[in-house]
C-alpha cells in the first residue's frame, strides 16, 4: 500500500531558530513531532537549503543529524553579506533566517485524524 | 512514586544580552533566595561588538568602558544577593572590569550594604601582547575581508579557571570582561563542587549548563512565540531561567513561579543547538562539548531534565576578537501608501540608484521596500525583482549606504531627504541617521600569550 502523501510548509510540522557568528549562520529545525523526524531527515536536505540560500553567493552548507532531539543542524557558510558589523542588509544577524528554511515545502504521509482532509468539491447547480 | 532527595546548586540568568529586560533578575534572586541554599545568577552583557563600543568609552573616560545599564541591572537585587548568599557573575566589565568593580562597591555602599568582596577577572586584553600577522583567522568568518582599519581592541575568550578560583577565594561579585558565555555558569559550579578539570564530563555539563542560560530568556519562552504554533504564556513577564545543578552535572532548567513564557522539550532544544556548528564538537576554552547524546525529559511543568553532556579535551588555540574601526553607515527611509504605491516605491529607488551614479557618490548601497521581501533579501535585490503582487499597499523604501567617508555617506543619505520635493508622488516620512561602525574578526591565539588571573578590587591585583 502507498501511503497518501501531500505536501505542506516545514513549519506546520518543525520549528527553529537561527543563530551568528561572524559571517556563518546555523538554523536548527526540531520536528514537533517524532513521526515527521524521518521527513525532515528525507527532504530537509543540505542540497535544498544551499539552494534557498543560493541567491545569497552561498555554496556550502552542512547538516549535522541529531536523532535523539528530532533535530537537524545546517551550518550556512558565508551567508549573511558581512554579518552584523558589515552588512548592509536590515536583519544584519540573521535572525529571520530560520523562518526561510520553515518556508520551504514537504512531502509528509496524510495520517487519520490529521485534519488535513481532501478539500470538498462544492458546485453551484445552474 | 519514588521521591528523590537530591541536593541541587542553583544558577540562575539574570541578563542574556547587553540590553535585555531590566527588572528580569528580580524573580531569579527572589527564587534562589527562598530556596535558601544561596547560588550564583550570571549577567551575559557582552556582544561581539560590544566590547569596542566600551573600549572606545574607556578612551573617552577612563572610568567608563563597562556595561552602561549595570548599576541600573544591579541595584535591585544586589543586597538581596548578598544576604542569600547569591554570588553575581557577570561580563558585564566589558573593557573595564577594575571600573565596573569600584561602581559595584559604590553601589553596595550607597544601600548601606558596606565593602563587598568584588572580584576582578584579567587577561582578556591582548593589544601590545600579540602581533596579529602571527596568527590564523578563524574558519567561520569565511570570506569576510581582513583587518583594514584601526584595530581598538583585541580580546581573547577566557576560560572559567579564574572565575572559579575568585569564588573559592570568597568573592560576593565577579566582574569580568571577555570569557566564554558558558564560563559564567562553569566557573561556580566547578568552585561548588569541586570538579578537577580533567574530568571532562563534568566540565562538559557545566559548560552545557552555560550554553543553555547565556541567553537569558531564550530558553524559557523568549524569542520563541509563534502564535497559533508555538504560543507563550505571559510574554511580557517571562521569566528568566533557573537550572538546578547536580554533583554528577545533570541539571534541570526551570523558571521561578508566577513569571510567564515556559520551559518545555522545544525551547530548550531551540536553545541547546543556538550557535551551536559542529554538535559533537562545540570548542571552548575549557572542554570541546559533545551534545550529540544529550537526553532531554519533561519532569514536570516548566521543568526539563538535562543529562548526557560528554566532554573532550579542550582546544589547543584560544578564539580572540579583534574590533577595529569599519565603514560609515548611513540609513534613510521614506514611505509610500496607497494606490500604485508599489510602483512609487519602485521609482524612489531607481531615481537614488540614477542619483548617486550621476553624482558619482562613492558608497556601496541597497535599497529594500519593507513590507515586501526586506529582510530575507540580498544586497542585490534578487526577491524584490520578482515581488509583483499588491501594487497598492503601505511600504516602506529603506536605503542603506556604506562608505569610509563620513561626508560621502551623509552626501548619499541626503539625496533621499531631498526625494520630498524631488521624488514620486506622496512619500513621507522620511528618517535618517549616519554612524560609524566597529567590525570585527575571530583569530586564533596560542594559550601560552594569555595570562589570566583576578584580584579584589581595593587590593593591589
């Protein structure tokens, strides 16, 4: 049997936090629940958060796996335009910046009860 | 249920960044108080630029230089500390610890308190002890380039050999400048219990035990809230954390009673990977910490169990900072509202862009329209290109220039002012401000070029 997937933003199902040094960011993201820790390790991928961070001249990310916390940790090198003595930018830390990874989409199974039920078809009879 | 009877030390935050909430430290004293066991509360007050902002202070008054809201933090609690026996621990001497010492003891006479024993942590300062063209740069400040200006202050990140050793030597206050964050919290415990620093698991946990107070209320509610997802009790009260300390350096972070935010197994992960890079190898001065099989358990409300810190030898090198004079920066902002502001907001900045190429202005500049995609975007615009929905609306064009000229960055913030009369229809509102900045870099000293120590201040050091 496949299981029904759909596709929802990471921050339905994980929060983080975002933190500076110097010009490196790291963004943590926590699954809130166990249940979606293998989505996060499945499709949260240093690949895809290099690539959100592209537009930024990023080009190297790594991600430390932390099972027992449910959690990853991406390591953005170069990715705050000077950081927060240099840039230009308003959010010269970075802080807003988890909240772009919690932006991305996933792929999670649809389970019973999710409240995520298929959408009603409604129609007006002419 | 079994009932455990463990004897617990006390540390609690009273400050987790130089401007944080005043009267936060007054819930975490009282509480440690009534518990009556004394303990330390620690103030974390120093940024990485915080330190040049005092060194540039200390240039201009020599009994400045050290955090400018201390008196303010400290007044309502100090004499509390001092009859519960509640040692305070702070960084909070910047780049004057001996000057932040001498107003604590003011301070402490003025509540007729009389002559505390006030402990002054030294060594940090490295100007005229390192030649900087000696040492490597720290990998994380990755592209960012070198030292190009005039350097004012050069600081190691200390350990917490001396802040423990000012305890043991029976100091009420310790005033430090430059230590590792962690340090505050490691220094007491390992005073309390007597932890050798070869035993690396307990240096470790002592460690953890830092990492997870520095910042204040960030662990218990603070920096958290997201409404409908992760929602927080109390926001404008929040307490700040309290962990209670085991010999073995197991401990559990909880909050003092009565106070709002919350301590759960989400804000003290959110908090436990903050800053973290490497998890298997968080390098101090002290003890690399190893967090990967840290055990987390919720033991009741507002209470997480921490264990599971492992420790290994500490790093050869010591992390310094070096501040030194950057660029000036200049910031304006105007705004448009209404119908087709998007478009007028669009025009201002094409017409500055135009402005300061025909003036030939020699500032590096971005522009953002807040309201749209600012504060994720690049200094090239690359989201704002492709931002097209809601021409009508309420936004904010918000202009930065950067420049090592004070008069061509003023000459470029200018040329918004001037978009009043100049600019598209209807803009308003128009803020600006010029200021000088302090960079900074991470190097990487050898050990042997730090000498750390402390005396008592009115005692020959």
């Amino acid at each position: 049997m496949t299981a029904l997937m759909q596709t929802v933003s990471l921050h339905r199902i994980a929060h983080g936090r975002s933190g500076d040094k110097g010009n490196r960011l790291n963004v943590n993201i926590i699954a809130y629940e166990p249940r979606h820790w293998p989505v996060l390790e499945a499709e949260v991928t240093a690949e895809r958060v290099a690539a959100l961070f592209a537009y930024r001249g990023v080009i190297q990310v790594t991600r430390y796996a932390l099972p027992r916390l449910g959690a990853l940790n991406f390591v953005i090198e170069d990715a705050l335009e000077g950081g927060v003595n240099s840039s230009l930018g308003l959010d010269t830390h970075g802080k807003c910046l988890s909240y772009l990874v919690l932006g991305m989409d996933v792929r999670v199974p649809v389970e019973p009860g999710d409240g995520h039920e298929a959408e009603p078809v409604l129609q007006t009879a002419r | 249920m079994a009932i455990r009877e463990v004897y617990v030390y006390r540390i609690g935050s009273g400050a987790g960044f130089s401007g944080d909430r005043i009267d936060a430290p007054q819930s975490v004293v009282a509480a440690i108080a009534a518990a009556g066991e004394g303990g330390t509360v620690i103030f974390e007050t120093l940024g990485e630029r915080t330190l040049a902002l005092g060194q540039i202070a200390k240039r201009q008054d020599a009994a400045r230089g050290y955090e400018p809201l201390l008196e303010d933090m400290l007044e309502p609690i100090l004499a509390r500390c001092v009859s519960a026996g509640i040692v305070i621990v702070g960084n909070f001497g910047q780049a004057n610890p001996p000057a932040a010492a001498a107003a604590i003891q003011a301070l402490a006479i003025r509540l007729g308190l009389g002559g505390l024993r006030i402990a002054v942590v030294s060594g940090d300062d490295l100007v005229g002890r390192i030649d900087l063209s000696q040492t490597e740069r720290w990998d994380g400040d990755g592209r960012l380039p070198g030292i190009d200006g005039d350097v004012i202050a050069i600081n190691a990140y200390l350990g917490a050999g001396a802040i423990a050793d000012a305890i043991r030597a029976g100091a009420q206050v310790v005033v430090t400048g430059r230590v590792a964050d962690p340090a505050l919290a490691l220094g007491p415990l390992v005073a309390h219990f007597n932890w050798a620093w070869d035993d690396l698991d307990r240096i470790a946990a002592g460690t953890l035990v830092g990492h997870l107070l520095e910042c204040g209320a960030q662990v218990s509610g603070g920096f958290f809230a997201d409404p409908g997802f992760k929602d927080v009790p109390g926001t404008a009260n929040i307490g700040f954390p309290i962990a209670e300390v085991e010999a073995d350096g197991s401990f559990v972070i909880t909050k003092a009673a009565g106070t709002g935010g919350l301590v759960d197994l989400r804000t003290v992960k959110e908090q436990l990977l903050y800053e973290i890079h490497d998890p298997a190898a968080y390098l101090t001065p002290d003890v690399t910490l190893d967090i990967t099989d840290v055990d987390l358990e919720e033991i009741g409300p507002d209470r997480v169990r921490v264990s599971g810190a492992r420790g290994h030898a500490a790093p050869a090198r010591l992390k310094a900072t070096v501040s030194f004079y950057g660029d000036w920066l200049g910031e304006a902002e105007i705004s448009y509202a209404g119908p087709n502001a998007l478009a007028r907001a669009r025009l201002a900045i094409t017409t500055i862009n135009e402005r300061v190429r025909m003036r030939d202005i020699p500032v590096r500049h971005r522009a953002d329209i807040i309201g749209t995609v600012s504060a994720f975007d690049s200094d090239d615009g690359d989201f704002l290109a492709d931002f097209d929905d809601t021409p009508d609306g309420d936004y904010r064009v918000r202009f930065a220039f950067g420049g090592g000229s004070q008069r061509e960055v003023e000459r470029a913030v200018q040329e918004v002012n001037a978009l009043y009369c100049c600019g598209p229809a209807g803009g308003g509102g128009v803020r600006h401000s010029v200021r000088p900045r302090v960079r900074t870099l991470s190097h990487m000293v050898p050990r042997a070029l730090v000498e750390t120590g402390f005396h008592f201040a009115g005692e020959p050091s």
